[in-house]
C-alpha cells in the first residue's frame, strides 16, 4: 500500500524504551532520523531511560548534545520499572499526529514506519501492527520455542478479543495519538501487549491493520530479555483485560 498522493505533512512520534542500551542506542538513534516515512512527515523521539545501570542515559544525553537539529526527549527514570512502564511514560509525552513504539535493539527497521503509516495515511486504520508472520520481510531465524510461543499467545488473545491479528507480541505497533493516549495503560513489563491489543479491541469501530515487517531478532548474548516469566504473564494479561476497566 502506497501513502497517499494528497496526504502531506504531520509528526510522528518514536517512543523509545530503553534499559542497558548503550551498545545500539546510537545506531537506533541514527536509522531513526535516517528513515523516511514519506508525504513529508517530521519525526519526533522520545527515549525513556528506564534506569539503566549502564552509559545508556549518558549515550542518549550526548546524542541530543551532538545532534540539535533532532526533535528529541528524553526522560529518565528514577528507578527501573519495567518495558511497560517506559511505555506508558514515553507514549504521555508524544506530542505527534501518530505514536509508533520502537525497541532501542536494532531487532527493528525504522525504515519500515512507511509501511506502517500507509493504511492510515490513507484513511482506513487507526492502529496498524507490524507483522512478523506475513510478507515477504527477512525474518531472522532463531528460537523455535519462542515462535511457538508467540502464535499461542497471539491465538489467545484473538480468542477472546475476536480479532485476526498473527503477531499480537509485535513490537511495531502504530496508533493514532488520540487513540494510545486514551487508554487507560497499567502494565508494567512485557503484559504492555496484550494490554495493550485488549484495550483497544474494545473501542468501538476501532480500525486494526497488519502489515508484513522484517525482523532481526538478536538472541540472549545478544541482550535479549523477554524470559519464560513473561509468557505467564501475557497469559494472564490477556485473560485480565478481556473484562478489566
């Protein structure tokens, strides 16, 4: 799907987590401000440093000292609360027509917004998923157990929110601001996604798209940190936010 040829001008708005980052902040920093969304759309970061007991806080201060021309926030923590929490404090502080999350672990290619934005520059979507499951995107391979594990959680959540999506665990998640910011977000870690696709299946007439995406998975050396834990976790999220308020 093409942007569409009358559409022109708008933010969007990169939110940012980010604990022990300081190997791929800058590199994710420097694709960011690379990529082109297209139809003349100005970009905005927003980096939540989630307390990291790394350079990663420090990293991100000397990036916005070296680089003024770039739209940057930047919040720290006082204490590490988790991806979610990040999440929710970064998504607050977006000023953008549109909210996009992206990891700070290059697993993800900004040069993809593009493709997130069409449905909705187009005027069908309100929130478009990136799919790691659909397309013809390099996917990297790795952990068997971890696909299987993402299509159950994927097919739980479908089950009880009555939504087709393959990939509900996605990181590329794109929303209309007015949208995110209304939701009434309280998860903390990595339930962020089911909470998340819960909360927004039940806004009425809400557009959900899914587009195919690339993905370069990194593995546990590699700084990975979703564990066994969190896929308990989405489970019960997602049984608690079918109903929950």
């Amino acid at each position: 799907m093409q942007l569409s040829q009358a559409y022109s001008g708008g933010l969007l708005s990169v939110v940012v987590p980010a604990y022990n980052e300081a190997l791929t902040l800058t590199a994710l920093l420097d694709r960011v401000f690379a990529s082109e969304p297209g139809a003349g759309i100005r970009l905005e970061a927003v980096v939540v440093n989630d307390a990291s007991t790394d350079e990663t806080g420090s990293i991100a201060e000397e990036y916005i000292q070296k680089h003024p021309e770039h739209n940057i926030q930047l919040i720290h923590h006082a204490r590490n609360l988790g991806k979610g929490a990040a999440l929710r404090t970064g998504i607050s502080k977006a000023t953008g027509d549109w909210v996009v999350i992206q990891d700070a672990d290059l697993e993800y290619d900004p040069n993809e917004y593009k493709l997130l934005l069409a449905p909705i520059l187009n005027g069908v979507a309100d929130v478009v998923y990136g799919s790691r499951f659909m397309g013809g995107k390099p996917h990297r391979v790795l952990f068997f157990w971890h696909t299987i594990g993402n299509k159950f959680l994927t097919f739980l959540s479908n089950m009880l929110t009555n939504l087709n999506l393959t990939d509900m665990e996605t990181c590329y998640k794109m929303f209309r601001r007015e949208v995110v910011q209304s939701l009434p977000l309280k998860e903390n870690r990595f339930g962020f996604e089911p909470e998340v696709t819960a909360r927004i299946a039940r806004i009425p007439n809400i557009r959900i798209y899914e587009v195919g995406i690339s993905y370069y998975g990194r593995t546990y050396a590699e700084g990975k940190k979703i564990n066994w834990r969190d896929g308990f976790r989405a489970i019960y999220c997602i049984l608690k936010y079918r109903w929950a308020s």
